[in-house]
C-alpha cells in the first residue's frame, strides 16, 4: 500500500518538477547575476524549495540587508505555508506516526500541498515523499543549470537578467488580479505604498527588507479587514 | 558590515522550515477564522507586489531599460504567459532598450 502511494507520489510529481525546473533555472541566473556562487545558489534552492521566498532573500542578500530583514520578509512571505500545514495536519492519515509531521514540512510547497489536498482520501505521508523526490531534484537541478549559464554568460546579459525575478513576480501576482478585484487592489495599493516609502523624506531611509514588511502586513490587513475572502478561496495562492 | 552568505542562507532556510513545521507537528484544528484565512490569501499578493514596485526601476542600468522590461513583463503577464516566458521577455526588452539608448 505504502509502495503504491509513493509511486503515485513520483507519478504525480514530474509535471511539478517540470514546472520547477523551468522556475528554478530563473532563480540560478538571477543568483549569479547577483554575484552568488553556483554552491550558494544550489545551497538556497536545496534548503528553501519556495520560489517567492528565495528570491526575496536574494534580493536582501544583494542589497546587504541586515539577518533580521531576512528572517522577517521570509516569515512574511512564507506565512501562508503556516495555513497549507495547518490544512495537511488535518488530511493527514491518522494512523501516520508523529515523527513523519517534521519530515514532511521540508517540502511543503504550493504546489505539493495542492497535489495533497487534491487526494480524495486521507493523506498517506508516502504519497508525500514521492511527490517530493521528484520535484525537488527538479529544483535543485534547475537552479544548478540557471547558475551555471549565469556565470558563463557575458556581462550585458547579466544585466538584462536583473529584471528576470521582477518579471517572474509579475507572472505571479498579475493573471490572479485580472480575475479578482480585490487581489488588484492589493497589488496597486502595495506597489504604491512601497512607492511612497522610496520617496518620501525619512520613510525612504527604512531599509527595503522592512518596508516589504510594513507594506505586505498594512495591505494584506486591510484587504483581509474590508474584503474577506469568501470560504474555500485560501487554498488557491499564488506559486 | 560584510555579511555571510551562507548565515543568510541559514536564516532563510530555518525560518522557512519552522513556518512549515509547527502548524504540522501541534496543530490539531484547522484555522477557521476568515480574517486570518483572508491574511494569508492576500500577502503573497500585497508582498510581491511590493518586491516589485519601485525596485524593478533601479534593477538595470538605466531606469528607461527598466521601465521597458515592466511594461513588456505587465503585458506578458497580462495576456497569462508562463513565468519563464515572462522573465525573458522582460530581460529582452531591457536588452532592445539598453542597446538603442546609446543613440537616443
């Protein structure tokens, strides 16, 4: 049974690790565009598997910000994983032993949840790690092959690579705020207000890590305070 | 002061791992409370938006390279391409942009 599961898992998980070496390759150009090493980048990829969370610590990795900045904007950006858990907790088999629950919050990903969640009996932890064994070689390997034509490709394709993880940001945040009002809001409110803290006196010297704090808690508070979701939506988040 | 690269990548990957841990190992309810539920769905959103909004303008060597690369990048987005897709169309533009500049 257990076999079965993990199999599935694998079958599963090739189309996320398709989809994650495609992103993943983004993160290892923009890491050595950033000046980091091939070992760094795999480093990051191997022990973080979150797009939006890496590149956010490689933007404060690049811009020198302090270990505070980092550890808060990883929490920010990386608290929905908090909900995904909570909701894994519940589907999990019951009759799993309690030392699978720390094994398995290393691959906790939008992605991965989403197979688990779309499993239409309790979650066997097998099924898990076959999904997993999967696609986080697809990550890693996509920041290894990104990495690697980052640092023998010339200086002037560096450059234009800067933009890279800002359009990937933008793949991200602008289809789901086509289709919902709210979540359009949320992103102009966001970059406008990020806006305001670059340019007005005093607030722009509030380092960048902790302006995406204050931004993201203000808006998200906001928006979660006026326009509730409505029931079943939480799930859907982005990449 | 110099920072560690790899204490960062310690931070990162601790902090992510105990976001993901801790509701898994004591959770026995899942959270019902629509606001926080609401919290949630919204902070990739408001997060990446901030990331990207005005820091995309000072990414390139010219800001009118990377005003070219968020136009291009917002339309790409727009029309549902894949992320790839997207990110080299934005590295693209500033690419064009970055090469015709010098004649402007």
């Amino acid at each position: 049974m257990k076999t079965k599961d993990y199999q599935n898992g694998l079958r599963d998980g090739v189309a996320v690790a398709l989809g994650y070496f495609a992103v993943s390759f983004t993160f290892g150009m923009a890491s050595a565009a950033d000046g980091l090493s091939i070992l760094q980048a795999v480093l990051i990829s191997l022990t973080n598997v979150t797009s939006a969370g890496q590149f956010s610590g490689l933007a404060i990795i690049a811009a020198g910000g302090t270990y505070i900045e980092i550890a808060l904007t990883q929490l920010v950006i990386n608290l929905r994983y908090c909900l995904m858990s909570f909701s894994l907790a519940q589907k999990l088999n019951r009759t799993a032993p309690h030392w699978h629950r720390y094994l398995m919050a290393y691959s906790v990903t939008d992605e991965i949840f989403g197979l688990d969640a779309s499993l239409d009996k309790a979650l066997s932890p097998a099924y898990h790690y076959g999904v997993t064994s999967v696609a986080v070689p697809g990550w890693v390997l996509g920041t290894l092959a990104g990495a690697v034509s980052g640092n023998i490709l010339p200086a002037f394709v560096i450059s234009a690579l800067g933009v890279a993880i800002y359009g990937m940001f933008l793949a991200i945040i602008i289809p789901p705020a086509r289709q919902n009002r709210t979540v359009l809001l949320v992103v102009l409110s966001a970059m406008g207000l990020s806006f305001l803290f670059s340019v007005l006196p005093v607030l722009n010297r509030i380092t960048s890590g902790f302006v995406i704090i204050i931004t993201t808690v203000t808006v998200a508070g906001i928006a979660a305070w006026l326009r509730p979701i409505e029931d079943g939506k939480a799930e859907e988040g982005g990449r | 002061m110099e920072h560690n690269i790899y204490l960062y990548i310690l931070v990162m990957a601790g902090v992510t791992y105990l976001i993901r841990m801790l509701p898994l190992a004591l959770s026995k309810k899942e959270i019902t409370n629509i606001h926080v539920r609401s919290f949630l769905y919204y902070v990739p959103y408001a997060c990446l938006a901030a990331m990207t909004f005005p820091a995309i303008l000072h990414a390139t060597a010219s800001t009118y390279s990377a005003l070219a690369g968020l136009i291009v990048a917002v339309i790409a987005a727009y029309r549902g391409k894949s992320l790839l897709t997207v990110a080299l169309l934005a590295c693209a533009a500033v690419f064009v942009v970055e090469r015709i500049l010098p004649f402007c």
